[in-house]
C-alpha cells in the first residue's frame, strides 16, 4: 500500500474528530481521581479511568519496576526502550488501557523525581498531593483506577508487605511453605519467562495469592488452601 493510498484509508472525518476532541479534552484534573489514607503512611490515588491513572503512574512505576525487578537501572524511560517494550506491531499501547493497579515505595519516588526533570501535568497533580500529605517516609503510594477489589488487594499487599516487618515475616514464613507446592514453580515461571519479573519472584506471588483474584488467568493455577492462608493473614493485618 501506498504512503498515500494508508493516509486516505486511515484519515477519515471520524479520525480527524477524534483528534481535535482529545486535544481539547487532554488535562487530567483534581476532578479525575479521589485520595484516600487506607492505613498510616499509605496513600491511594483512585482515578476513574486507566489511561489517566496510567498517564500519573506509567514513568514512575517504570522506573521503580526498572530498577527493582529488571535488574536494569534507569533514571527515567527512554524513547528507544518505550517504542521497544510498549508499542505494538499495530501501533496501539495496551499499557495505557488495561494496567489498573500501581504501587511506589518512598525512596522509589524520591529517586525518581531527583531524576526524573519535567512533569507531566497528571505526575504533578500526584506529586503535589503526595508531599501535602506524606511529609517523611517510610510510606507506600498507591494509584488504581474504577473499583476492583483484586486490584485494590493486591496493591494494598504490597503496601502492608513494605511498613509492616511483623506482617512481612508471617508471609514469609507462609510463602516458604508454599515454596512445597507445585503450583509455585509454575507462577515463578511465568512472572519470570512471560512477564520478565528477574527478582523479588516471591512477593509477587504473595500478592496473588493475598488477593485471591487472577490466579487461573495469568497462571493456570488454583491453590485454593493456600488463598484462603495467604487472604487471612492479609484480612487480619488490613482491618
């Protein structure tokens, strides 16, 4: 197909107003998101849609997934490595429509905006709120978007896992019980071989496990004892 021939099929009035009304209807406002204190030290940002909340979180969440799971330091994401990692064969970037559920520890953040240079408009609007309301860490920032419990669960694990050392332990200990069951090796396997976890493999499956939700989708997996242990130590600590 011709350059000429793709502008002409692509190009359509439809297209052309689609265009003009998201450059009209492009800025995050205060109005998009509700913040709310889950626990001490704990903020979570709930915003009404993903792409907002993915516009706030994506270059920071980035950036704390870069250096604490890739094994690949990054101060901010690079152009190269985005149209690499995060654009499709079809242009599209499933990123910003379906990823719901984000999670920043203290000195992630603190790292990262030292770094990190201009803001986006929706970063600022979180940055702003996060220093008005957390004024010394340790604290865990938390950004969802709609309503769903799983995801709320599983960010909210992650949370009480990084402030709270007696509820760390006790999930430990459980996971190294885990540890025994195959269904463990099969979600190490897949965070590591399909969603390119390179560490911290076990806290990620206690989050699964905490939240209870996603199991046989992402994993094929269905440890139903080990649920019930792993969202009752969690329903115990987030009361």
């Amino acid at each position: 197909m011709r350059a000429q021939e793709f502008l002409i099929e692509r190009w359509t009035a439809r297209t052309v107003r689609d265009y003009f009304d998201s450059k009209e209807n492009n800025r995050v406002s205060r109005r998009d998101f509700t913040v709310s204190c889950p626990f001490d030290q704990c903020i979570m940002f709930r915003f009404n849609t993903v792409p907002d909340l993915t516009r706030a979180f994506f270059r920071m969440a980035e950036y704390y997934e870069g250096n604490r799971y890739s094994g690949s330091p990054a101060q901010d994401i690079d152009m190269a490595d985005f149209l690499d990692n995060f654009v499709d064969r079809s242009g599209s970037v499933d990123y910003f429509k379906f990823w719901d559920g984000f999670n920043i520890t203290d000195q992630a953040f603190d790292s990262w905006l030292k770094g990190v240079g201009k803001l986006g408009q929706a970063e600022q609007l979180v940055v702003n709120t996060v220093k008005k309301s957390l004024k010394r860490g340790p604290y865990a920032i938390i950004g969802v978007a709609g309503n769903t419990q799983g995801t709320d669960d599983h960010e909210l694990f992650h949370a009480l896992y990084y402030l709270r050392p007696e509820y760390r332990q006790a999930v430990d200990g459980l996971m190294r019980e885990f540890k025994k069951d195959p269904a463990y090796k099969i979600m190490r396997n897949t965070l590591r071989k399909k969603l390119d976890y390179h560490s911290h493999h076990d806290e990620e499956i206690a989050a699964y496990l905490s939240a209870g939700s996603q199991l046989k989708m992402v994993f094929d997996v269905e440890p139903t004892e080990y649920v019930k242990q792993f969202r009752g130590l969690f329903k115990d600590e987030y009361k």
